[in-house]
C-alpha cells in the first residue's frame, strides 16, 4: 500500500498561523526598537540644541565686565548694576516674560572678535560726556585696515573703557565719530609736528563723541567723576537681555542699543516645548564646590551681590503633543516627556575689583 506523504490542510493552517504571529511579534518589536530609538534621537536632539543655545550665553557671560563704579540700574538710588544682574518683574523689555517660569539677565559683554584701541589724551566723563566740539573729543587709536575699531563704514555702538592704572571701568554709547588719517596735527595737543629732517609727521586716529548709556528703565546713568589717562583701553561692548519671549517663549537674546532679536531656541519645536529658563547666581571660592541647590534664584534680594562671579542657566523642555502621539502605545523602553539641562558658567571678569568682604 502506497503512503501520503506532505501536509495536511490543519498543519498548513497551523504553521501558517504561528508564522504569522511570530512575523507579527517581531514586526511590532522592530517597530517598536525603532520607535524607540527615534526618540533617543529627539531626546539626545533637543540636548544638543538646549547646549548650543545655552553655550551661545555663556561666551557672552565668561567676557562680562565688572563696572568700577557701578552703574545705577533705574535710578540714582537704586539696585547697582556691574555688568550682570537679575530684573524684577515690571524692569524686562516688553518682549520678555517674567514670571516664575523665566527669568530675565540684563549684561554687558566686550566683543573679543574686534581689536581694542588705546585713548591717546585724558578725558572725562563728567566734563566731556553728551558734549560736542573739540574739547569734549575721546581720541582713539585708528587706522585703514580693517581691523580697526573705527572706519568708513563701521562704528560700535557701545564702549567700554578700562583705565590704563584700572580705577575706573565704564561703559558709553557712541554718538558720532570722525576719522582722521594722515592728519598733520598730533591729536594729543593738536599741535604739529615735525622729523628731524624737518618733514611733517603724519599721524592716525578717530574723535568719537559719547553719551551716556540708558538704565534698565530708559533714563540715563548717573554721571560720575571718572577721568580716563592717556593709554586706556578702549573696547567694543553689547548690553543684552537674555530670556524668554512673551509671544511664544522662544529662548531670545535681544540687544539693547538695536532692540535686535536672537532666537538661541526656537519654541515650539515639532517634539518639544520650552518648559521653563530659570537664572541662579553664587559666589564661589577656593574649595567649595558648585551645587546646583546653593545658587541664589535671585541677585537682587541679595544682600552682597556684587560679590556673584559664578552663573547657573536652568532650561527644560517637554515632549511635544505631536511627540506624544507619534509614540503612544510603546512599550520596549521609556518615553522621555522632558529634558533639562544645566550649565554652570564663572565669569572671570567679575572675580576684578570686588569688595574685600567677598573674599
């Protein structure tokens, strides 16, 4: 007798149902490895962004400079600023939030990409500032190349002047300038003169006309008897605002003398929405190590805050709802709903010229 040989229509049912599920089971767990390591990929993204934008401030707070003497924030008795500081709620520009969930850091930087000039006579501020003519001139150090501070074409509008014995360090907005090469007279005395040929000496420089800089309220700064010696160092600034917009809590840095606005993090994101940006401050000293829970949330309230030299930038962000939805149902693996990153940044400038009482 002849044996069948094959499958049965019940086996063939059979296995192909059991294919089918284990193509089903590894089919979803395939799906869901790359699910999940799509969202490590956003995870890891968004750090990666919170870091560049975060690192974007902190070049700007490691060339913070220490104002001697201090400025007046908002008026002639109010908080000092030195050149970083906190705003209280009703101070920010009106494209800054303000709240509980943002904080707002005003701060003045000197720009290290442009070449510093030197001050080639004494003046003052008290005499000279918001003048005009001859007298009231601050003269620079210039010359064609394009290097120079000053140009044809190019004028900071912000300064910053360091005194050649540094007992004094202030700040001045730019009103007008006039560039003067190859000028027959000597800019300190404006007197000519001449080689020991005989042969007139040629000289280069720029006359600038400063102003004062405006408070955190729009009014001008207090005027202090400050006199700058032939020899003083002369550099190019910003003062900025740092914080979150009103409008759609992008993270922004907004420029005081332009009211230009740069977005460091863009909100919303399509995976995440910035959360919160909050600003701690502390005085380090030698041995102690920086914790985030020793930051002081606010200068202000502080009773010593011109001895702060350290900076703590807090971010966080949430999962998007798109960024939730996209991976409802995963199970290998946790969702990550937020990110937080922390940059703990010391300004070296503002360790100059403290009270002996931070030490």
């Amino acid at each position: 007798m002849k044996k069948n040989s094959g499958f049965s229509v019940m086996e063939l049912l059979l296995a192909v149902s059991i294919s089918t599920m284990v193509i089903g089971i590894v089919t979803y767990l395939i799906h869901n490895f790359f699910s999940e390591q799509r969202n490590l990929e956003v995870w890891s993204g968004g750090q990666l962004e919170m870091s560049m934008a975060l690192k974007n401030a902190e070049g700007d707070i490691r060339n913070v400079i220490r104002f001697d003497p201090v400025e007046n924030l908002t008026s002639a008795s109010s908080v000092a600023y030195f050149g970083l500081t906190s705003l209280t709620p009703g101070l920010e520009p009106s494209v800054c939030l303000n709240d509980s969930t943002g904080s707002v850091i005003r701060y003045t930087t000197l720009d290290r990409k442009q070449r510093s000039e030197r001050v080639l006579r004494a003046w003052s501020e008290m005499a000279d500032v918001n003048k005009t003519g001859s007298s009231h001139e601050l003269r620079l150090t210039a010359d064609a190349t394009t290097s120079s501070m000053f140009g044809t074409s190019k004028s900071p509008r912000e300064l910053v002047l360091v005194d050649a014995d540094r007992r004094y360090i202030r700040r001045y907005m730019v009103s007008t300038h006039t560039m003067r090469l190859n000028a027959t007279l000597d800019p300190y005395d404006d007197q000519p003169r001449v080689d020991s040929a005989g042969n007139p000496i040629k000289f280069n420089n720029v006359s600038v006309i400063l102003k004062s800089p405006p408070t955190a309220n729009g009014s001008s700064i207090t005027p202090k008897t400050s006199v700058f010696i032939t020899g003083t160092e002369v550099y190019s600034s910003n003062t900025y605002y740092l914080c979150l917009r009103k409008s759609d809590r992008s993270l922004i840095k907004l420029d005081e003398n332009t009211r230009a606005e740069t977005v460091l993090l863009q909100n919303p994101h399509v995976d995440f929405t910035i959360n919160s940006f909050k600003i701690g401050y502390l005085a380090t000293r030698s041995g102690l190590r920086v914790e985030p829970a020793n930051f002081i949330p606010d200068m202000l309230n502080a009773a010593n805050n011109v001895c702060f030299n350290t900076v703590l930038f807090d971010l966080k962000l949430d999962a998007s709802e798109n960024y939730m939805k996209r991976n409802q149902g995963q199970t290998v693996g946790d969702i990550k709903t937020n990110i937080s990153r922390q940059r703990t940044v010391f300004s070296q400038n503002l360790n100059l010229k403290r009270p002996l009482s931070c030490q």
